[in-house]
C-alpha cells in the first residue's frame, strides 16, 4: 500500500497536482508511523518525498521536519556515508538557507559537498556547490557565492561536457552575484 501510495503521489507530482500528492504522501506517512518504528526504511523513503514535496510548496519548516524523519530512518539502514544522506542533507541545508538559518546551512551541508568530493562524484560535487553558492548569496558574502558557483560550473563540466545546456543556470548565477556586486560588465 505504502508503494502504491507513493507512486501515484509521484505520477500527482508529474501532473502538477501537488496538493493531491501531499495528501497521498500524509497518508502513507500516517501508515507508516502506525507501525511504532522511526528506523522503518519505508519510512524514510515516504518522509524524503513528503519534505521534496513541501519544499516545491515553500513550506520549508515542514519541510525540513520530514527531511529530519527521513535521515532518522535511513541512516539506521544505509550508513553514515551513504551518498543518499548526504542527498538529504543538502536538501536539508536548502530548507535551512530559506529559513534563514545559514550557519546551520553550512554546517548541514559541508559534509554533505566533503562526502561527493571523497567519492569523485563531480555531479553531486557541483549541485552541492550550487547550494552553497545560493546560501552564500543570501547571506550576503558574495566573494564566496561566486567563487562556489565559478566552481560548480567547473565541476558540472567535468561531470557531463563544457556545452551542456544546464550549465546556463550557472551561468545566470555567477552573473547575478556579478551584478550583486557592481561588476556589470562581468555580469
């Protein structure tokens, strides 16, 4: 059920039903949580998409409390060093950096970029950086923002290729922090 509950709250997802989804994801969560076991993998897996879900609805506090969940049950399961922790964590850190809460951001997402770079994963290493780009950004240290962007666009390049399209966002955050800091031209 649980299964079943979380796929057609995915296919909700897909359609843009979001409010949909998050009453299937409640529910198989409320399920879940019957069963008295906080390390329950289910239960982390279903609690990790309830808070990716919250978190598209700006509902960050929310958010990061099933982010919370879900490390709880998984890391019982996976292991500290899991890369899906680590997942986690940055989306976590994303929730934080919302609140408001940038040193807790940083803090939650240092180990989360150290784990990606120890395991050579360049994908993970450059999102990683986005996120710590963006947390920079809004706290206002700009030299940093930019120097985290510069290299996670670096990153994204070694892991897919130099001409890959997404690599367009990066550069609209480098010129923004560049335009944040009075360099037009560079912007």
């Amino acid at each position: 059920r649980t299964d079943a509950l979380l796929e057609v709250s995915e296919q909700r997802t897909e359609r843009g039903e979001h409010d949909a989804a998050l009453v299937l994801l409640n529910e198989a969560l409320a399920g879940l949580r019957e069963r008295g076991d906080p390390r329950d993998a289910n239960l982390g897996a279903v609690a990790n998409s309830y808070g990716a879900a919250l978190f598209r609805q700006a509902r960050y506090g929310d958010a990061l409390e099933r982010l919370r969940e879900a490390q709880v049950a998984l890391a019982f399961h996976l292991g500290a060093g899991d890369p899906s922790l680590a997942l986690i964590a940055r989306n976590a850190a994303d929730c934080l950096r919302q609140l408001g809460r940038f040193d807790a951001a940083r803090t939650e997402l240092l180990p989360s970029l150290e784990r990606y770079r120890e395991l050579g994963r360049d994908a993970d290493v450059a999102e990683s950086l986005r996120a710590f780009g963006e947390l920079e950004r809004d706290a206002g240290n700009l030299a940093a923002a930019l120097a985290h962007f510069e290299e996670g666009r670096e990153c994204f390049s070694l892991a897919f290729s130099s001409s890959h399209p997404a690599l367009s966002k990066f550069d609209r955050w480098i010129g923004d922090v560049h335009e944040r800091m009075g360099e037009f031209e560079a912007a």
